[in-house]
C-alpha cells in the first residue's frame, strides 16, 4: 500500500464471530419445525421480550430484506415486483418489498418455501414503515398482529408526559405477551428477559467502548468492519454470557489495536462519516474511498449516537442522560423489566435527530475528528432519508464537507447509479485537493 | 512551446480547445458525442483538431474530462469536471466565488473560498437532470433551432407554467399544452422557465452562488431566453465568457502541465 | 357556493383579516389529527396549511424524497405565505408532515410549535390515557402562549362549535346519497377544504343559509357516480376533470374530506377526555388504520351507502401510507367485483392524461360511453395546460 503510515491486520475476533453466527443460523435451522411459531418483524423495542417465549422463531424483514438485495439483485427485484404488483408502492421500502414480495412468490432466495408467518409483532415509529409493518402478513392470512406504539414527546423534560406515554408502553406490551399465551398457549418466560436486563449495562458498557476507541487516529476498525459485529447479541441471538464474552474480546482487542496503532486503513488521513443505515448492497464504496486514504468511522446509527450513547460536553463520548432507573429494584415480571428500562418517553431515536438534539450530527463529527460526511438520499424508505439534507447543512456549517448520492433505499439498489457515484465521489474528493494513493 | 489540449467529453457533446502557452484559444471544436461509437468520434476529433492546426501530437499534454472522459485512451491527465470548471471560473474571473454550469446533463454549483480552493458541492438531483436534452427535444419536437427556441420564449407573456419538479412530467405537461394548441411561444416559454426554476434549485442547494462574482458555463448558457430567466429568479449578474460551452474543456486544458 | 370557494381561494388573506378583526393569533397544523378544539377554546383560529403549488427552487435546500405536498408546505413558508402565522402545531401521523412541521420550524424558529403524541395504535386500552395527557400539556401551552386560562366553559364553546360544522357537513353528505344529487364533488370538496381554514362559527351561519339553498337547487342529471380515495387532497381539481366527463364524485374517503367530519365529540364532564376520544374514534388515516385493517370495509360501507359505480384510488407520489393500504384496498374492491382505477398524483395534474385515464375508467363501468362534457367542463378547459 503507498504512502502507508500505520500497520493494519485483519482482526481476530472474525473467526469467533463467524462461529457465533453459524451457531444461531443452525439453531434456527434446526428448531424449526412443525411445533416452531414464526414470529414476523419481532423487533420488539428497546427490549427484545420475544425471546421470553420457547418455541417461537423471530425472522425480522430488515436484516432479511437487506440480505436479499445484497445477495442476489435479480430475485430482489423479482420480490419487489410481486409486491408492486399487488398494490405495494414502489416508494415503500426495499427491506419490505424484498421480504414480502418473497411471501408473494412463495419462495426464498435459496428456491425453499418461504416460512409463512404465524403472528407479527410490528416495531413502531421511528419510521411509518415500521408502524405499518406485518400487515403484509396479516393480508394474506389472517394471523393476529399486535401493532402497538413508540410513545414518545419531543420538547422539555416532563416527567407527567413521561408517566401516561410509559403506561401506554408498558400495556401495549404487556398485553401483546398476555395475548399471544392466550392464541397459542405458549408460556412466557419473563426471567430470560431480566437476565438480559442484567447484563445489559455491561453491554452498552462494551458497545460504548467500541465507539470511544473508533475515534482514535488511525481508527481501529472501520464501520463496514463494525457492521459485521454489530448484531452481535440482538439480531442474531446468543446466549448472553456468550455475548458477553464476545464483545468483551472485542474491545480488548480494539484496545490493542488502539495501543499499537494498528489501523484499518493504513494510509488513513482522511476520516469521513455517513448518516444512517448505508446501501447495503452497495458496501463497496467505504473500499473505494480507502483508495483515497479515507476511512468510514460510522455514524449515529451505527454508534448508537441516538440511543444510550451521546457525546458529553468536554467533547467525550458517554452514556446518554436519561433519568435513571429505581435502584435495588427486585425484578420479578415482565412489567418491571419494561419499567425498569423505560424510564423516559422523551426523545426518540430518528425522529428527534433534527428536533430535540439538534447539534448531535456536529458533535458527532467533532468527537470523530472527521474531514467529510458522505450522506444517503433514498427516494424510498422515508425514515432513511429524513432530515439528511438538514444535517449536511448543519456540518457544513462547521466545515464539514458533504456529499450526498442517491438511491433507492438501504435495501434496493434499482436507483444506484453506480458510475455516477464513483464519479460524484473521484469529484467531491479532488475537489478537496485529495487524489488516489492506490488503484 | 507546449501545447496544453482540454477535451471535455460531455453525455451530449465532445468538446476540444488548444491553448498556446498564453492560454490563447488556437482551436476550439466540437460534435455530437457519437452514442456508442464515442471512443471513434473522440479519436476523429482530435485528429482533425492536429490537421487543421497542424500542431504535432507529441507536442500536446491532454487533459481530458467530463463524464465519459476515459474514453479519451491518449490522456495525459483525467480529472473531474468540477475542477475543470473552478479552474476555467478562475481563468475568467479575478476573485471568482463560484461558478455554475449548466449541461446538457448536469446543473453544477461550485462555491470558491476565499484561499482559492473548493468549497460545498452541489449537483442536480435525478429528478433534475437532463435538462439540457429536454430542452434538446422540445426545440426537435417544435422543429426549432436553440436560438430560435429562445427569440420565441423572449417574446411570450410567460403566463403558463409546467411541472419543475420532475423532468417526465415537465415533459407530459409541454406534452399537454401542445395538445391543446396553445401558443408555440408560450410553450416554449413555459418549459424555459420550468427548466430556469430547478436550475435555481440546484443553485440554492448547498450555497448560494454569489450576486456579483459567479460564472456561468455550460452549453445551455448560450439560450439567452433562459439565462434571463435564471438572472430575473436568482438576482445573479452572471459573467458569462465568450464561449461558456467551452468551459469546462477550457479549464482541462489550463491544468495541463 | 362561492362565497366558501372565494374564502378558500385567498386564505391567506381570510386568516390575515380574521386576525385583524379578532386580534387573535392564528395556528397552523398540517394533519386532521389535530384536536382543533383546543386551539379554539384558546380564542386562536387553527388554520390547516394546505398544500398550493407555486415554483419551488427552495425546498431541495432541506428536502429530498418528500411528497409534493409537503414540499409545497415548505416552499409556502418561505416564500412567506403563511406569516400570518403564530405557531404550528403537528400530531405525531405521516413522517412526510412531520419533516414539513421539521423544517418549517428550523426555518422559523420564532414560531411557537408543539408536538402532540397521538397514538399509531390507537385502539389500545391505554391510548385514551394518552391522549388525555397530551391534551392536557397541549392545553398549558396554548395558555402560555395567550397568557389566558382555558376555561370549561370555553372548551364546551368549542365543542359545540366544531360539533355543529360536523353535522351540517354531513348534511351535505347525505345529500350526495340522492339518486340525483343537488351538489357536485368539486363543489363539497371545496366546502370541505374551506372549513379547515375557517372560523367555524362564521361558517356555521354561512351553512345554515346555504344548505337551505342546496336542498332547493334542481338535481343534476343522471350520471356515473365515483367515489374517490387516497392520499390526502389539497383542492378539487381532479373531481372538476370527472365532472367535465359527465361523471360526479358522490362520496370520498380523504382524511381531510369525509373523516375529517364524520364523528362528533361526545360531552362528557372530563372535556379532555371526552375531545381525546373523538380523535381516537374517528375514521383512521391510512397510517393510523394500523393495528386492524378497518379502512377497506369502511371504504366499501361508503361506497354501498352512496351507491357508486366505481372508485378512483389517487395516491400522490411518496406517498407511503398508502402505498402501504393499496394491496388491501385492491383486494377487496377485486373481491367484491368494484370498477376501480388507481393512478399517482403530483404536484401538478395534465389533463389529457388524467382525463384520459378516468375515460377509461367510464368505459369500464359503463362500456361504449362516449365523452360527454359535464357541468364544470368550460371552466375546465379554460383552466390552462395543467394546474
């Protein structure tokens, strides 16, 4: 590599992700069966209640619509044209119409039947897909839904608010457990929920780590590099000492790389970010940017910058301020496990990115020493496209440069236009007086 | 001497400037970028570029640019068309602030900061682009040449409006009128100052260009009827050069070493 | 019938003499979610911010993706039509509205603004709870931004008010189920769209001379009855192109047309309460219509009740909630054997093509009819190559 400055090696930690990953592929493998529920989106929150229940397999149409335009773009177009054709629009987004346009066709990316859903537990909000989601299923058998909601204000801090809009949570999923015992006469489990609970402030302990050290110069690893970790524990489920394990490796390792100045890129001297999730059928231009000496080190989304984690005053990075849970609370139902994390109705994870915290994309940047943002616009998938252009205009406002590319959607790449991209990026970069270091 | 050659392969037209050592124009050409056959048009161009001038090939460093600029295989240099166009902005305007071009695909906006270098991009949208080739296919489709397309805006009350929002349907609406008869100039206007209003939006994208020190380069700046439209909308007192087609191949070949 | 087309042709100037004459301030919403009653108790006229297409350069500057519809709520704010207005105030429904209420407030910060929480789920135990709680931090607010306490006997004011422009807006419904109908669709939209504008109070004793009036016009002739749905709409163009065709629109199911006025709040002592339940209640937007599929039997129940022929389903473009419903909706006008045609809207309507396409649809329910010019068509084609 010329003008290389740091040393990079691959990461160990891959062999034991690869293993954890195959393990949960085969357990969902082999526990399906006849017996199995097929729980449709499953994505349950900011606390993955799902898994109190045996016997109940989560197949989450994100990941798994994601995984299809990534794989193979002729079926995903087949998928999105058999929802098209049915009435879906074409400005939903690819993650839906790749999943059900599947449940369409009757079939999998692999020729298998498709897994038809027994029930469907939408996730809410943060984006109108996600609140109209699984009715897909539902219109094509009648399988019981359970919509519910993300409640939530945006404004000053007002613990009476905060007390009906987590009264409502707390209910709506309450009731959907208490709902789906009743319709299939499973037996919920709330102590796998609270062992989750408990490990989960070592969790976010780690998932702050991983961030903290990625803003080091050179960065450790980049974020197409997170990407493949980061589901580690909550889509592809592990068992939690064995997740534990997992990312406590992790960052030890990320701590020596930061130690030795082992690099991901190891001509790195430009840093960019990006905004949401990227194309990710199209990951491969975080490796055309390393030509450049440029390297990706995240963005909000991918560090939880618009979850537990925020960016402190004196520039560091921390756990978010929310008011704190009862200390010494003995967790016996699913009820107080809800309680106990919810604590907070105010604020949300996208729609207050240009409301309540107006400045996290700057801070962002600051705290990242970054040079650059290259931003998403999708024409579809409203929550992956809002607000982008209001935050380009805030970075730009610090002397941040921005470029934007278009594309359908993280999960469809019919509007990805990929000679103009490369060259709107070769243009954006020599405009900053950067050239290739490496074809 | 050493000749510094420019040539700016644009999705509609290939263009070629020489410049002597003083940066003099000694040949400006240009043709149609010849569909599939672009390397053969390119190749035909300069060889006609060497006869005409008789300058020696060898002599030439060549800057190509523009969007099928790879096709030029005997390049010294590629770069991209934005800092073909910062440069030829600078070329024509001491203290230049941004320069804006409008092709026959692309609206581009490049603010200059006060160091001289490059500030916030800003390009047309999907829904934006091609403006320059709808122009192209009303002129054809009302068997017009640009200039008379554009005496023929000048002298409409420019009452009717059409869809800027998206170039299909600007174009069903120029569609729609025609079907009604209307006044040939007033659809013509119609469309100018449609195509005049997401030009405008490109400009106020990222940065707005500057009121006194921006310049104006690109095919379609030769349509008088809608630079005065871009003018009357954006309040930009444009420094337009002599030949703002040129533009961008005129800066490649400034960047020739 | 002008008098209410003349209000909503220059609301601007409506809402800028209201403030004139009341010296009170004036609240601009973007979804019909938004209890109105409350604003009103506060002594403020709640303006719906309607879509208008005028030339946009400026929205690219914040938007991308958005429907035309709230780009144009944007474009309209910088352009400064609406600064007449005080604040805004958004309900949590379509995250297009939302960015509209967004940016317009980055725009202009001076504005007041306020967020209401209204439930996705709206049926839940709980969400009545909710709603009670939003309302009452809603009702703080607005107090603080008049500096005057809202009083119950403001509130009833109020309720009574809004209550009384629904049922006589249903009345006019109701006289769209008559197998030759006194009004036309164009003419209930435009009525429709202006008491989102107006005070209702004035346009209450404006209906109650003009229904009278309605109820004695001579019946229009035979026709083929449409129902029309979709995506919200902002003016009655479209059902002027069906009525140049000899057909009339006998009944919609808009979320600012027929369920913006199709339940009533019920008094109860607890005001808030009583308010937040109408809301809940209503007939749901199709992002709202979330936990249940209710939209498509209620569209069907219309369209049975007003007897019509065929449904027009106009989506504007990015338009995502519905893009979300149409499967369910196809479904059960296929299953049901119902004339339908479906077609995207934007921020401007070619006519041909639109005419053409409800042509078509004319053909389908009732073959070999040619064109016939209805009652609005002059006005039609005079109108311009599209609008």
């Amino acid at each position: 590599m010329s003008n290389q400055k740091w040393e990079t090696r691959p990461l160990e930690i891959w062999a034991r992700a690869k293993e954890l990953r195959a393990n949960w592929q085969k357990s969902v493998d082999e526990s399906a069966s006849a017996e199995t529920l097929i729980l449709a989106d499953g994505n349950t929150g900011d606390l993955d209640w799902s898994v109190g229940f045996c016997g109940v397999n989560v197949i989450e149409d994100n990941p798994l619509g994601a995984m299809l335009a990534s794989k193979s773009d002729s079926f995903a177009r087949k998928c999105r044209l058999a929802s098209e054709v049915r009435g879906w629009g074409r400005e939903l987004c690819g993650y839906v119409n790749n999943c059900w346009g599947s449940q369409f066709l009757g079939y999998q990316i692999d020729n298998s039947e498709f897994p038809y859903r027994d029930m469907s537990i939408p996730f809410p909000d943060p984006c109108d897909q996600h609140t109209k989601r699984g009715q897909q299923c539902m219109d094509l058998s009648p399988i019981p839904r359970w919509g519910g909601d993300w409640p939530m204000y945006l404004g000053e801090d007002d613990p009476l608010r905060d007390e009906a809009l987590i009264d409502h949570k707390v209910y709506y999923m309450v009731n959907t457990i208490k709902q789906i015992e009743k319709s299939f006469g499973k037996e919920f489990d709330p102590q796998v929920i609270i062992d989750n609970i408990g490990i989960r402030p070592q969790l976010e302990e780690y998932g702050l780590r991983v961030s903290q050290l990625m803003t080091n110069i050179p960065t450790p690893i980049s974020v197409k590099d997170l990407y493949s970790f980061y589901t580690m524990g909550t889509l592809t489920k592990v068992d939690p000492q064995e997740t534990l394990d997992f990312w406590k490796s992790f960052v030890d390792e990320l701590q020596w790389r930061v130690d030795n100045n082992i690099a991901a890129v190891g001509n790195e001297r430009y840093r960019w970010m990006e905004a949401h999730p990227p194309a990710w059928h199209y990951l491969k231009y975080y490796r055309y940017m390393e030509q450049y000496g440029a390297v990706c080190v995240g963005s909000q989304y991918s560090h939880l910058m618009a979850g537990p984690v925020e960016l402190k005053e004196d520039g560091t990075l921390g756990h978010r301020n929310i008011r704190p849970a009862p200390k010494d609370v003995k967790l016996r139902t699913i009820e107080d496990a809800i309680r106990f994390i919810s604590t907070e109705a105010r604020g949300h994870r996208f729609k207050d990115d240009e409301y309540f915290r107006y400045d996290a994309i700057t801070d962002f940047a600051k705290a990242y020493h970054v040079d650059g943002a290259i931003m998403p616009l999708n024409r579809s998938g409203v929550g992956c496209t809002l607000t982008r252009k209001e935050q380009a205009l805030r970075l730009n406002a610090i002397g941040v440069n921005t470029m934007h590319y278009e594309n359908s959607q993280p999960g469809d790449r019919t509007d990805m236009d990929e000679h103009h991209f490369f060259d709107q990026l070769d243009s954006w970069m020599e405009c900053q007086g950067f050239s290739k270091l490496v074809d | 001497m050493m000749i510094k050659a420019g040539i700016d392969v644009g999705l509609e037209t290939i263009k070629i400037v020489i410049l002597d050592d003083d940066n003099n124009i000694i040949v400006k050409t240009k043709t149609f970028s010849g569909g599939g056959k672009r390397k053969d048009t390119i190749n035909q161009l300069w060889q006609k570029c060497l006869d005409e001038s008789k300058i020696d090939a060898t002599a030439c460093h060549i800057v190509a640019t523009g969007m099928g600029k790879y096709d030029v295989e005997f390049a010294n240099r590629y770069i991209t068309e934005s800092l073909a166009d910062a440069t030829a902005g600078k070329h024509y305007l001491q203290g230049v602030e941004s320069i804006v071009d409008i092709g026959a695909n692309q609206v581009r906006v490049i603010p200059i900061n006060d160091d001289g270098s490059i500030g916030q991009l800003a390009f047309s949208h999907k829904c934006g682009s091609g403006l320059g080739l709808l122009l192209s296919n009303i002129a054809l489709r009302h068997e017009l040449s640009y200039e008379e397309m554009s005496d023929l805006a000048k002298s409409a009350k420019g009452e009717l409006k059409m869809n800027e929002g998206c170039i299909v349907f600007a174009e069903l609406d120029m569609l729609e009128m025609q079907n009604k008869n209307m006044p040939q100039d007033e659809i013509i206007a119609a469309v100018i100052n449609g195509v005049a209003v997401k030009i405008c939006s490109v400009m106020n994208d990222k940065v707005k260009p500057s009121k006194q020190k921006t310049v104006l380069l690109g095919g379609l700046a030769l349509n008088e009827a809608l630079v005065n439209a871009i003018k009357l909308r954006s309040g930009i007192d444009f420094v337009i050069p002599e030949f703002p087609d040129y533009g961008t191949a005129i800066g490649a070949a400034l960047l020739a070493e | 019938m002008d008098r209410f087309k003349k209000i909503l042709d220059n609301r601007h100037k409506y809402a800028e003499d209201w403030k004139k004459r009341t010296s009170g301030k004036v609240i601009g919403y973007f979804d019909t979610y938004m209890p109105e009653e409350l604003v009103y108790a506060a002594g403020m006229l709640p303006v719906r911010v309607l879509a208008e297409h005028e030339y946009d350069d400026l929205t690219d500057h914040q938007m991308y993706g958005n429907c035309y519809c709230t780009r144009d709520m944007l474009n309209l704010f910088l352009l400064g039509r609406y600064d007449y207005v005080d604040g805004v105030v958004h309900v949590e429904t379509c995250q297009w509205l939302f960015n509209a209420f967004q940016t317009i407030i980055n725009a202009k910060p001076e504005l007041f603004e306020f967020y209401f929480f209204v439930p996705d789920a709206p049926d839940l135990k709980t969400s009545k709870d909710v709603m009670r709680s939003e309302l009452t931090v809603f009702k703080t607010r607005l107090e603080e931004l008049t500096g005057k306490t809202i009083q119950d006997e403001d509130i009833d004011k109020a309720i009574e008010i809004y209550n009384e422009n629904r049922r006589l807006l249903r009345r006019i419904y109701e006289l769209r189920r008559a197998d030759n109908p006194v009004i036309l669709g164009s003419e209930m939209m435009d009525i429709l769209l202006a008491s989102q504008i107006m005070d209702k109070a004035e346009m209450n004793e404006m209906l109650k001379e003009f229904i009278p009036l309605l109820e004695d016009r001579e019946p229009f002739a035979d026709c083929i009855r449409l129902m029309l749905i979709g995506s919200e709409t902002y003016d009655s163009k479209l059902e002027k192109v069906i009525e140049s065709l000899g057909a009339n629109v006998v009944v919609d199911e808009f979320d600012n047309g027929s369920s913006y006025i199709w339940n009533e709040v019920i008094p109860q002592k607890d005001r808030l309460m009583a308010i937040g339940l109408r809301y809940l209640g209503r007939p749901h937007s199709a992002l709202k219509d979330n936990a249940w599929r209710r939209r498509p039997e209620r569209i069907f129940q219309l369209y049975e009740d007003f007897q019509a022929d065929g449904v027009i389903i106009a989506k504007q473009i990015y338009c995502h909630p519905h893009g979300t419903d149409m499967y369910a909706v196809w479904k059960l006008l296929r299953e049901r054997d119902i004339t339908y045609h479906t077609f995207e809207r934007d921020t401007t309507m070619p006519y041909s093509e639109t005419k053409l396409r409800v042509e078509g649809l004319i053909n389908m329910i009732k073959p070999g009819i040619s064109r016939v010019y209805g009652w609005s068509s002059d006005e039609c084609m005079k109108e311009g190559g599209n609008q």
